[in-house]
C-alpha cells in the first residue's frame, strides 16, 4: 500500500447512518474477495458513517484480533492504492462472532454461545441500523431469520441481504420468501444481484431515459433482434457437487440475463424511485411468452463441455465424487429465444445465452438496429448498440461511414466507443460496493422483489421441467470452442448469428 499521507476524510453524506453491518459467512470467498473490498472502498470515500462496524459470522472460532490479522493477510493486497491510514480505520471497524447452526453443546441442548455473543454486542445500539448480510447457502436463510428473531436482534431499522441464488424453483423460492418474510416486511429484505450493480447496467438506464435520440427507436419498428450473452473462461473445477444440482439456467438466466433483459425492455417508469423501476420490471417478466413442452426444443438449447486439448471436460473435473447421472445431464451452456407480448416489443426476439469453457469471458447486450429502409450504397450492414459489463465496462456504437478515397463510396462499419475507464478520471467502483452503499442507504431500488423473483421462476419452471423429463442428454461441445452448434442454429434458422465478440 502506498506509504503516503492519508488525506482529508470526504464528508459523509446525510444518507449513511452509523450501522452494524453483519455477515453471516463472512469469512467465506464472497466477503473476503468482494464484500471486505467493497466497504473498505466505502470507508476510503466517506460513506461508512463514523462508528459504523462490520461483524463476521462463521465458524473459525477467531477471536476479533484474529479476524483482523486474516482480512489484513488476504484482503489488503487485492486493493491497489490503498492508504494506510483508511486501512487502519477500517480494521478497527471488524469484529468477528463464532456461531454454529445446528450446533449442540455439551449437554446436548442446542448451542447458543454465539447468539448470545452476537446480542451481547449488539446490546446498546438498538438505534442503529442493522443489516444482517446471508452470504450463506439459501437453505440458512430462514434459519438465520428465526434465530436473529428468538435473540431479539431484529429492529424496526434492521435489513437482510439475501444472496443467490434465491431457490431451486419457484416452490423452493416461495418456501425461502414465506420464512424470511415471516420475520422481515417486503421494505427490509434486499435480494442482491451484483450484475445490477455494475456501472454499465445502471448507464442502460441512463442512455435510455436521458437521451432524446434513442426511445422513438426502442422498439419492434427499428430493432431486429436483442442478445444478452455471459460467457466465461472457466470451467467448474471443485464445483461440481454445486453445478450439478443448479446449472446454467438456474445459475445464470433465472438472475442474471432476466434482469438484463428486464432493463434493456422495461416501459419508461414515470419517476426515477424505489418502486417505480421495480414495477416495470416486474411487467416484463409478466409478458414474457411461455416456453413449454414442444416449444422448449425449438427455442431452447442446453449444452455440456467435453475434454478438448488441454482443458477437460465437465465430467473430467477435479471433484469430490465421480460424476453421477446428475452430472450427466446438468448444462453448463444454454442458449433461449425469449419473446415479450406487449406493443413494444412484439415479434422482437431476446436470445440469451451463458456458458462455461467458451474463448472468451465477456458479459454484453448487443441491441441489433433493422436495415435502412432503402440503402443508396452496397456493401452496408445494420447499425448495432453494444453495451459491455465485462470485462472493460462501456458502450459501443456501430454506424456506416465511408471508407477514405478518391474512388466509389467504399461503406465500412465504424464503433463510436465510450470506455469507463478512458472517459471517466473517477475510480470505476466494484458492482457490490455500490450495492452495499445502497442497503445501508436503505435504498432497494436495484434489488429483486418478491413478485419479481417469483415470476422469473414462473417463467423458468417449465423449461427446466420438459429438460428434466427428457432422456435428451446435452449438446456436448469443446471445451474452448464458442458453444454448442445448437446454439448456432437456434439464429441461422431466422438468417441471423451471434455477435462476434464471443468467439
């Protein structure tokens, strides 16, 4: 870290209130490699209000000094920059609390030493805001609830953050929402999603709202089609006992791509607030046309990475346990045609896609503009609107210009380019470091809803369903190629292809 002086702490905004932020799992990879990172960037520009503490909840049996040591060994060099005088500020904000769910004690009664040390530390700050953060699998959430509520720990001004993913199913979501919701009002649960956080998700909104030129052409008169892709290098290595009971499509589309997708088409709201995004969102996935029996082979594809070279295959990584039926059958790549029933967007389809093992890592919304009506000049192509979340965060227009020379008009298609990190002086923040900010803010604007998640696996459900009840294994590809040919076919039909960034 650099060794210069620390300067003049920035003035805390009127909105951050001094909180106890608890995370359950919070020695775990997500808190160690995101959420520990993210509030010291927090702290670093003054939004943790002074007295503001960050308490642990795991297992370890560390004691807050050991705690300290561990976050100063693995976090404090994945923060470039940082300044020595924030860093010991924001140690002395850690504590940790030891705590075993399902725990017996001696005597054979359940364990409640950490409770009781959790409500110890927690007593004489009921004022405060309190915000208990479950990076914990799905099946502690109502566990954690009910045992924050038997301590009397949950305050009129406490939140919770719930981590996905949010269920199995759409039962399974309904059963986590019932026992959260039996302990906490809809206003205090925040469901994160970290895509929503990053900086171009919220510039879609932007570039949308604030700017003239685009909405009279955000429709089915000027736009052919829509991609939402999510491609990623690596594969599942030590991951399969989780990937085999998720996939791809419960792992990446149910969250991910549908709230991309809600973004990209949701109806103007009339005002920039808390509900009035969520409820257009919320209709988006309400029109969304149903997928089922039939129809999920034609417009669905699913695929499994097979060993190519090098790189091994889904079933060839290292595991626990040897591969299973399950793993068998579980897709680690999926490719949807998704169509919305409304004015809008009717006869404009949305192809989503996510994958393991393809050449790139690349998240992006490609928004593919229709030929002009009547082109004067051969050789043109559609205009096309690219908006990239990773790895570098901007947006890319592609228009027709003419080729320099004496001679005929030579089109040749040219990005205008907007970079983050090229335009803005301003350090880019980390998606979950705004999504912190935001819950202790108390401002739920780019989290999920109760009817928002229940209609994404309403929507869902019946694909995993006719998969589930097929003995169609699937489409294996190379691992390293760009998926499936499946995932090809499933645009040639209609004369159109995946954008190139992919391969």
């Amino acid at each position: 870290m650099s060794s210069s002086p620390a300067a003049t702490a920035p003035a805390v905004p009127e909105t951050a209130h001094t909180a106890d932020l608890v995370v359950f799992g919070g020695t775990g990879d997500l808190s160690m490699r995101k959420l520990l990172p993210a509030l010291y960037h927090g702290d670093r520009e003054g939004r943790l209000a002074p007295g503001t503490r960050v308490i642990a909840m795991s297992r370890g049996g560390l004691t807050d000094e050991d705690f300290r040591g561990k976050v100063d060994a693995e976090v404090r060099d994945r923060i470039p920059g940082g300044d020595p005088e924030v860093w010991r500020r924001f140690l002395g904000r850690l504590h940790h609390v030891s705590v075993d769910v399902g725990g017996r004690a001696a005597d054979g009664g359940a364990d409640r030493s950490g409770w009781d040390a959790l409500s110890a530390l927690l007593a004489g700050h009921e004022d405060r805001d309190r915000v208990f953060y479950l990076a914990s699998p799905p099946r502690t959430f109502g566990v954690f609830c009910r045992e924050l509520a038997d301590a009397g720990l949950v305050t009129p001004r406490s939140r919770v953050v719930l981590e996905k993913p949010l269920g199995h199913d759409l039962i399974s979501a309904q059963r986590i929402n019932d026992e959260v919701g039996a302990i906490f009002d809809e206003r205090q649960i925040f469901r994160i999603d970290h895509y929503l956080g990053k900086e171009t998700v919220q510039n879609l909104l932007v570039l949308r709202f604030a700017n003239a030129f685009l909405e009279p052409i955000w429709n089915s008169l000027w736009i052919d089609h829509v991609q939402i892709t999510a491609a990623e290098t690596v594969g599942t290595p030590g991951r399969r006992g989780y990937y085999d009971h998720a996939g791809a499509l419960r792992d990446m589309v149910q969250n991910h791509l549908l709230q991309l997708l809600c973004l990209t088409a949701m109806e103007p709201p009339a005002r920039n607030d808390r509900e009035a995004i969520r409820d257009e969102k919320v209709k988006v996935l309400q029109a969304l046309r149903p997928i089922t029996g039939g129809e999920v082979e034609r417009f669905t594809v699913r695929g499994q990475y097979v060993e190519s070279g090098d790189m091994p295959g889904y079933l060839d990584e290292p595991a626990s346990t040897p591969p299973t039926e399950e793993s068998r059958r579980v897709e680690t790549f999926t490719a949807i045609r998704a169509e919305i029933r409304n004015w809008r967007w009717a006869g404009v389809p949305f192809y989503l896609r996510t994958g393991k093992r393809l050449p790139r890592r690349v998240s992006e919304i490609v928004v593919q503009f229709k030929d002009v009506p009547h082109s004067i000049f051969p050789g043109g192509t559609p205009n096309r609107l690219v908006l990239r979340l990773q790895p570098e965060e901007g947006i890319r227009l592609h228009i027709m210009a003419k080729e320099p020379g004496a001679g005929e008009v030579t089109l040749k298609p040219v990005p205008l380019t907007l970079s983050f990190g090229e335009t803005f002086t301003a350090r880019v923040p980390e998606a979950y470091e705004r999504l912190l900010m935001d819950v202790l803010a108390g401002n739920p604007t780019l989290f999920m809803r109760r009817d928002e998640v229940e209609a994404a696996w309403r929507w869902i459900d019946p694909i995993l369903a006719t998969w589930e009840a097929s003995d169609q294994l699937p489409e294996p590809y190379p691992a390293g190629s760009a998926g499936p040919a499946g995932a090809h076919d499933l645009l040639a039909r209609s004369g159109r292809a995946w954008h190139e960034d992919v391969s």
